[in-house]
C-alpha cells in the first residue's frame, strides 16, 4: 500500500519535468489519504450506516485521528474541555419488515408490482406499525409543482386526499423544447423528489408515486432501490404529517407506461403535457393501488463529529470543512452476492480530504478565524446530519463566514476544478482565482440537470444563509483530457455510484486528489485570515436569507 501511494507521489515530480502541466505544491500527504480511505472503506466498517457498528466505528476512527493531530473537540458542551467529540442528532427510524404485497388494479383485472423491481417504497414515517391501502385512485399531476413565483400550478385544485398522486421527476424544463419557467437545463429544488413528497403532504394526499426515468434522474434504478428500500431516517418532528406520506415511493418507467397504456391514455403524449403551464392533473380512470407491509419504527441518535481550532484574533467567526462519513450500510446484495456498501468514493474519500485538511492545519500557526472540521451522518438520507447542524448551530450561523463540502474527490489531475450546481456566491469566485494560480480554471457544472447543487451538505447550511459551496474533481483530465474525465466519471455513476462495488483499489491514483486538496486549503486558510464576508449574489434565492443577520458581521 505504501509502495503503491509513493509511486503517485514520485509520478508526480516526474511528470512535473515532462508535462506542460505545471503540478503545484501541496501539503496533502496521498499516503495518508489512501490509508483513511482504505480503512473507513473496508468490510469492517460494514458500509457506515447510521445507528450500526459501522457508524460505531467510524465515530472512533474519526475521534482518534482529530486527537492525534492536536485538533480540539468541537461538539456539544462538556467533556473535559469544555466540548465533546460529537454532536448528537436525533433521528426517526423506520424499515419496511417482510414482504411487500402491492399491486395496481383496473376494475377485476391485476397487474402485481414487485418491491424493488417494479417499485421502491420507502418505509413511512407516519405513526403506524403497518401500511394499508385499499384500492385508492391514482392521478396523474405532472412534475408535482405548485411554483406562485414562476406562475406554475400542476394541481390546480385537485383534491389529493385518500389518492395516490404520480408524478415525474425533475422539473418541467428537462425535456422541454425551448428554456422556460425552470431555468432551462438546470434543475431547480422544485425537481427534487424530496420537494415532490413534501408538496404532495402538504396537500393531504394519500400517497406519491415518482415515476423514474434515468436521464432526468440523473442516475439508474439501482440507485432508486438500494436508497430507497432500505432503513429510512428523518430528524425527529414533532409532527410528521406536514413533511411526510403514508405511502412514498418510485415506479420504473416501463410500469408507468403499461399504466397510462391500460387507462387509454399515451405516457409520452402526457408527459409532454405537463411540460406546459396550461396542464390539468388527469385521473387515471378506474386504475387503483392497493398496497401491505409492516413497518418498524424506533428513534435513535446518531452523530456528527466535529474538530476545532480556535482562531486567534476573531474566534468567533468560523469557516468550516464539512464531508459526510455516512453510506448505505449492508443492503441487498449485488450479482456477485456482495450486500455491503462499501462507499469508497462516496464518501470515505471525502472524510479523508478533511482529516488531510485537519492535519495540516493543525501543522500550521493558527489562523485568525476558527477552523471546524465538521464530519456529518445521514447524509444518505436526505442531508439530515448537515440539516440537524444548520438547525442546532454550534457555532452562529450569522458569523459563519463560508463552509467547504467535499462528497467524492478527484482519481487524476485535471487542467479544471468545478462545484456542484451554481450556487451564485463569491466563495465560485474565490475558487476560480486560486485555481487560476495553479494554472487551472473553473469549470460550469457539466450536469446542471442533475440538481447537484441540492444533493450534498451544502445545501443545508445553503438554506439558511451561509455561503457555502461543494467542490467537485474538474473532467478536463491532464491525461486523456475531457473524454476521459468524462468516460470516467460516466463509469463510475453507471457501475459504483451507491453499488457494493464503490471499493478502495489498491492501484489508486491520489495526483488529482493532492492538488485539489492544496488548493482548498490556499482558499481556506486565506478566508480563515481574511476579514471580509463571502455574500451571495443578487438572483441567488438565498441572498436575502443572509442579509437579515448583516448587522451580526462586522
């Protein structure tokens, strides 16, 4: 392992000398990056589920190596310093026990739907020990959206109650022949399918069924299954109901067809009627879905785990360096038989960039902001660890100055870095020019359909006010180029992403990861100095969040 590392090490001052590519210097140590994704991404850690052994372990190996490198605890008060290694955060639990018997009906006639197959729900939050549905009517509401500010209503009226709606992913835009109300291309929150189930609860309906389609998913139905049919956490509520359905779930477009084709109606014919703000939600006439399962419910307590350096002439201000530590845990099983979801890139690589980050801050001379190391959980369940955070700020919101996510990481050096979405913030700006030092630019998210910006930890603090990016590997590979960051990346989405297969390799190349990583520490470190606020820019949805605690910065 070590042999393998230095080799990427010395390939690097090798090619330094014979590659237009100027390799910049950095801090990051690959021996020590490869070591913490080997480990955290072993069977051992049984996949870092939450509320597991694996989470059991994960918090110990985290703890351990912030102490070694003399970062201070950062979590809740107490402990010997004042602060505990982790923050606890409150969360539902609730699986799916047994068989799931589910069909749809049409008058005397039975299509049976096969749990994670045809469908994928998800075990509900609602208090109950067992689902029931009985024949409830289905109706078809387009994208789900109900958006006053862009003049878009997909319900108009429809009473939703006792009915199970279906929906289709993304947003209206996605297939639309020019750009209209959604912004074109790129996804709003409106097409994420956590908004489409909190629309759908807000109306009293029954029960949400998305209809997925790979491409405007952003990824395949394996993904759909392994996230969705196994245990479900939420932050605890006081009242589930506004936020959640008895019944939530996927279908595979194929289903969706036969389902539209037995009521007369064309899916493609409807599909594209609800790309237009004149659509009206259709009944799918005598079609029902009746539906039984049991549910086991409890509520646990996992953790994030948070390091801290005090800074030393404005401590109360903050930049943070968040990455989950979380992935699915033991699932079902793969062709090979393998049901443990190692989450090598997703995101033990990640938790390794900030443990890097931690080490070499903690190396340096203290920086006049505090430094936080923040590794959150759940974030496989829908960013809850990060939420839990920006709800019960251990640090204030209002003087925290920027957050860093990293989720996944680089395998190669690129000519370009790139962040999830465009989050219309100067911390892109910031991003650029240091990239622009090391002879590199940033790229535009290549996948602005994918709604990135809304499917990583950022997000959370995002909603609240703070600026906040999450950075991502660039494509335009040094060797290969755009095709093979692309070809890349392509594979990993198609044949790792949330599969056991997301494993350490030995022969794993760490060049791209030590650049990347220098360069988050540059930006980070010269925020951490600097006494000005990163804001967000006008059109960005969150730029009036923030200017409310204005008078809290000075």
């Amino acid at each position: 392992m070590r042999v393998l590392a230095m080799i990427a090490v010395l390939t690097v001052a090798v090619a330094a000398q014979n590659s237009p590519f100027k390799y910049p210097e950095s801090p990051i140590d690959p021996l020590r990056l490869a070591a913490h994704v080997r480990t955290l991404a072993s069977d051992a850690f049984e996949g870092r589920a939450p509320a597991s052994t694996g989470e059991t372990r994960t918090i110990d190996y985290i703890t351990r190596q912030l102490v070694a490198m003399g970062v201070k605890a950062g979590g809740d008060a107490g402990g010997p310093d004042g602060r505990r290694w982790t923050q606890d955060v409150p969360l539902a639990q609730s699986e799916i026990e047994g068989a799931v018997t589910a069909s749809f009906r049409f008058g005397d006639e039975v299509r049976p739907l096969r749990q994670g197959e045809d469908v994928a729900f998800r075990s509900t939050f609602l208090p109950t020990n067992r689902v029931v549905i009985d024949r409830a009517p289905l109706v078809f509401v387009g994208y789900g959206v109900a958006a006053p500010e862009r003049k878009w209503d997909d319900f108009k009226g429809v009473d939703l109650r006792g009915k199970i709606g279906v929906v289709l992913i993304n947003d209206p835009d996605f297939e639309a022949d020019l750009n209209g109300a959604f912004d074109g291309k790129a996804m709003t929150y409106y097409g994420r399918w956590t908004y489409k189930f909190e629309e759908a609860a807000r109306r009293g309906a029954l029960g949400m069924l998305v209809v997925h389609e790979t491409a405007p998913a952003s990824y395949g139905w394996e993904t759909v299954k392994n996230s969705n049919t196994a245990i479900m956490f939420d932050i605890v509520r006081s009242n589930p109901a506004a936020t959640h359905l008895m019944l939530e779930g996927w279908m595979q477009r194929d289903v969706a067809v036969d389902l539209f084709r037995r009521v007369g109606l064309d899916f493609e014919a409807e599909k594209k009627k609800a790309q237009s703000e004149s659509f009206e939600p259709v009944p799918l006439g005598n079609a029902t879905l009746a539906a039984s399962y049991s549910v086991k419910q409890a509520q646990v307590v996992s953790k994030n785990v948070v390091g801290r350096l005090e800074g030393t002439s404005r401590p109360d201000e903050t930049i943070i360096y968040t990455a989950h530590w979380d992935h699915l845990g033991i699932g079902l099983p793969d062709a090979a038989g393998d049901r443990i979801y190692n989450g090598a890139r997703d995101n033990a690589l990640g938790v390794a960039a900030v443990l890097e980050l931690a080490r070499v801050y903690a190396a340096a001379p203290r920086t006049n902001r505090s430094v936080v190391f923040l590794f959150v959980t759940a974030e496989e369940k829908g960013l809850l660890g990060s939420e839990y955070y920006a709800q019960h700020p251990l640090y204030p919101l209002a003087t925290t100055a920027a957050v860093y996510n990293t989720d996944g990481g680089s395998m190669a050096p690129s000519w370009d870095v790139a962040v999830a979405g465009d989050g219309k913030i100067s911390l892109q700006d910031d991003l650029a020019a240091g990239a622009a030092r090391q002879g590199r630019h940033l790229s535009p998210d290549p996948r602005p359909d994918a709604g990135s910006f809304f499917r990583s930890d950022h997000f959370s603090f995002a909603k609240v006010g703070v600026p906040a990016i999450s950075f991502r590997a660039g494509l335009d590979r040094v060797e290969g180029g755009v095709a093979a960051g692309k070809a890349a990346a392509d594979e990993h989405n198609a044949k790792h992403y949330h599969q056991p297969s997301d494993q350490f390799a030995e022969d794993w190349d760490f060049r791209g990861e030590v650049i990347d990583l220098g360069l988050l520490y540059t930006i980070g470190r010269e925020m951490a100095n600097s006494p000005t606020w990163p804001a967000w820019k006008e059109g960005s949805e969150f730029k009036a969040i923030r200017d409310k605690t204005a008078s809290s910065r000075r």
